[in-house]
C-alpha cells in the first residue's frame, strides 16, 4: 500500500525545480532591497550535495531590510494542485515562500514559515497563501489562480541578520 501511495504521489506531482538534478541555475535570480537603496547582499551556491545554499546579510540602511532569490518561468498550468511541497533546511529563522500566478500582477501571495534548523517538508495550501504588496496585506481572496510563472524565497524579519536557507525541491501536489 506504501509503494502504491508514493507511485501516486510521484505521478501526480508537478516539479517546480530540483536543485538537485538541474545544472541550469540560470533562471534563478538574487533580488535585494537594493532595488529601493537598501545594503542588503546575498547569493546563491550550490551545497556539496547538489542543493541551492541562499546566504547572506539583511540590513536596515537605507530603509531597507530584506533578500531574496526568484525564479521565473513560462506560465505554468496548476489547475488541480493544492499544495506547495518544499524540502528544505534552514537556519531557525523565519522566511517566506511567494508565488504569483502573472509577472505583471500586483500581488505576490506569500505563507510565513520558521525553519528547525534541521531538513524538513513544508506543506503549504496554495489557497492559504495571502495577497501581499510591498508587506502589506491587500483586501483581496487568498491565491486561487490555475497558473503561476514565479516562485520565490525571501527574508525580511524587521532585524539585521546573517542568514542561511538550503533548498532541495520544490513541487506541486
């Protein structure tokens, strides 16, 4: 029954992106506070184990405060996907994982998630995601498109922090 259960659940998966297996990185793409004159600087490198490291300093000069790393793509057809699963290892800090469903859209809907320190499976309700601009909550629904064409890692915890996320693989259930 196990074997059945995860013959299932690889059928109907959509990957998003495997560090992992993919030589290509190209895509992925640093975006710092710097766009509005922040000091914020991080990068992106590859672990001994294949997977995406994202390091770096948030600092508040300048107004600013946070860091992340984007990945855009070709409209990709969710429709039936529930949930983001993501593995990943993390620092003990608070990040988020963003989405959005149009590059031109406004909104970027975001979910909050504390890292252990240790690697774990985040399990995110695509419909639980907020609509968020520049940090604040917009009155709108929570995601509910059939396509998105970003994902996207960022930290912006009020503070001036070292920080360190590992990323394995990013799909869709």
């Amino acid at each position: 029954m196990k074997a059945l259960f995860l013959t299932l659940f690889m059928m109907n998966s959509l990957l998003i992106f495997d560090f992992n297996s993919s030589p290509d990185w190209s895509s992925w793409k640093i975006e710092n506070d710097v766009v509005m004159g922040g000091k914020s600087k991080s990068k992106i490198s590859r672990s001994d184990a294949g997977h995406a490291v994202f390091t770096g300093d948030v600092s508040l000069d300048n107004n600013g405060g946070f860091a992340s790393m984007q990945y855009h793509f070709k409209p990709l057809n969710i429709t039936g996907y529930k949930k983001a699963i993501i593995h990943l290892k993390g620092d003990g800090k608070e990040y988020q994982f963003r989405i959005k469903a149009n590059l031109n859209e406004r909104a970027s809907y975001i979910h909050t998630f504390k890292t252990s320190g240790d690697w774990q499976t985040l399990e995110i309700p695509l419909d639980s995601m907020i609509p968020t601009f520049r940090g604040n909550k917009l009155n709108q629904p929570n995601f509910n498109a059939n396509q998105i064409q970003e994902v996207r890692f960022m930290i912006g915890n009020g503070k001036a922090e070292t920080f360190r996320l590992e990323i394995d693989k990013i799909e869709l259930i």
